[in-house]
C-alpha cells in the first residue's frame, strides 16, 4: 500500500477547511484560492443529476459517473489509496442528492480495485437521512466513517473517525515500533463533548428519534412537491431531513439566475422577515432542520420559504 499517495473525490464535495481536507475537496468558491497549497487527488464527475456535468440524461447520469469513476479506478488504482464521498448527499455542493444505488455502486468499485471507501457523514450522519447514517440506506459499509455535528446535537465540538478492524490493528504494535497515528487536534477527545455525545445517544434512543422523524420527513415531501411547481424553482431534491431548492430563471431550459443577482440570498432575507432563518448556497435553498422540530413549525418554516420564492422571483 506504499506506493498508494492520493485520493479519488468527487466534484462539489466538502470535507472540510484543513488543507488535506480542501485537497480532497471539489467546491470552486471555497477552494480555488489555494490550489498552490494543495496535493494532487483524482476527481470524479459528481452525481449532480439536474445538471450532469457528463451531459446525460437525469435518468442516466448516476450510471455514467459511475463509469467514469471506474475508467479512472482502472487506469490508477495502484496510486489511489482511498475513495473519499458524502453518502447520498453533498450538502456544501449544493444540497445534491445521488440517484439511487450510486452509493452502493461506489462501493463495488472500491472493493473491486482493492481501494478504501471513506464515508464522510459529518452532515449526514445521526438521523440527517433518515436512517442514523447515510449508508445505511444502500446497506454499504465504508472502511473508514468521518462523523461530527450531530454526536453532539450540535452543543459541544466532537469528531470521531470509525474504521475497520484491519486498518485499526494497523496502527497497533509494540511501543518502541511507535505505529501509533501520531496526528491530531486540540481539544480531541475532550471529556466535556463526549459526555455530550453520549447524552445525545441517550436521547436517540429514549425518545426513539428515528422512527419519530417519518412523519416529519413525509411533510417535507410532501411540501415540497408543491413548492417544485413554482414557476422558478428547477430541481427540488431531498433525503430525510436534507432538502435543496434550486431557483433558475427559465424553468423550461433550465436556465439559471447569474450569480451576482443574489436570488438565493434574497429569498432567505425574505423569509428571515418572517422569522424563519434559513441559507442559501447560490441559487439553492437549503433546508436542514433540527430534527427535533414540531410538526407544525416544520410545515410553518415551508410555508415562509415557499411565499420567499414566489414573492423573490
């Protein structure tokens, strides 16, 4: 595994601001600035189906990323050491939602070139999905699992890397071997944030958070079903409790606002007058509730957001 020194990722992911994060990281308005500073990674068309950068069909799209990931795992897998996503969704990208079986397909390929899968559900981990972690909807199992935000309910700072037991035993061995991962942050593993991360837990499971979150998740739906009819709302795209409104100018083409008419920006301002505060991702609306939120608020916040975009657009 030596000679393996780089990382497959996709277009419009996030995984972070550190520099081997933003190496691996495919979002042009965060990253550009400091390609200079970065080491060389793969990239992977995203499955960014409305606007597939492949030019495919939406239908067809997931297949054809797919292909193009194996033509690259085929022709350097003996380099790549990893494959690195955000599972069924890339929420800093723009709230895009994979087709159905991209996840699983990703795993075959990793599996198949002898290549690690990373699974970064550091948005989309505990409950965001509907299920407490995103692969679980394709039943995947990664080899390594980056989680954060929700262990803690969002109080406390807390990161967790999960892995297999063969990349564990790795890093284990006599002391004066020293094979310990001698890599770290402040504050890792502070006391005071896993005491919150196991109340959080606690709290999952006495107040059964997953099952209680399908009716809350059928109302978003439901919702926005309707709000895809506006006249200049393109896509509509959500998993569990993660959903992205996409506004364009020309509904029929598909056309979307110029970035510097700040449609997005406008729509969430709108609605922060009527007491709901949301953000927007250029021209894409992002929805992400806490997921303990009532019933009536959640249909209350969509009610706002859909009178945003009418009266914005």
């Amino acid at each position: 595994m030596s000679e393996k020194n780089s990382f497959l990722s996709l277009r419009n992911a996030y995984h972070g601001d550190t520099l081997g994060a933003v190496s691996v990281g495919g979002v042009d308005l965060f990253h550009r600035a400091f390609g200079p500073l970065l080491f060389k990674t793969f990239r992977s068309p995203s499955p960014y189906c409305y606007r597939c950068e492949l030019g495919e069909e939406y239908r067809t799209c997931g297949l054809a990323c797919i292909r193009k990931m194996e033509e690259t795992l085929k022709d350097h897998h003996d380099e790549i050491a990893a494959v690195i996503i955000e599972p069924l969704v890339q929420a800093a990208g723009g709230m895009i939602v994979a087709p159905r079986g991209y996840l699983g397909a990703v795993r075959e390929l990793c599996s198949k070139y002898h290549t690690l899968l990373i699974a970064d559900e550091v948005a989309t981990g505990f409950g965001r999905t509907g299920k407490m972690f995103a692969c679980e909807h394709e039943d995947v199992v990664p080899d390594i699992m980056c989680l954060s935000k929700g262990i803690t309910g969002g109080y406390l700072p807390l990161a967790v890397t999960l892995s297999t037991e063969e990349i564990y035993s790795a890093f284990l061995g006599e002391f004066r071997e020293l094979k310990t991962f001698f890599h770290g942050h402040s504050y890792t593993g502070n006391p005071l944030a896993c005491a919150a991360a196991l109340a959080c837990l606690d709290i999952f499971e006495k107040e059964e958070t997953l099952r209680n979150l399908l009716p809350r998740i059928e109302l978003l739906e439901k919702r926005l079903h309707d709000i895809s009819g506006l006249a200049h709302v393109g896509n509509v795209r959500s998993k569990g409790l993660m959903a992205g409104i996409e506004l364009v100018r020309d509904k029929e083409t598909g056309t979307p606002y110029a970035f510097e008419e700040k449609m997005g920006w406008k729509v969430a301002r709108h609605a922060l007058d009527k007491g709901v505060f949301i953000r927007p991702l250029g021209n894409v609306i992002v929805i992400m509730p806490p997921l303990s939120i009532s019933h009536e608020n959640l249909d209350q916040m969509l009610q706002v957001i859909k009178d945003a975009v009418v009266s914005v657009t």
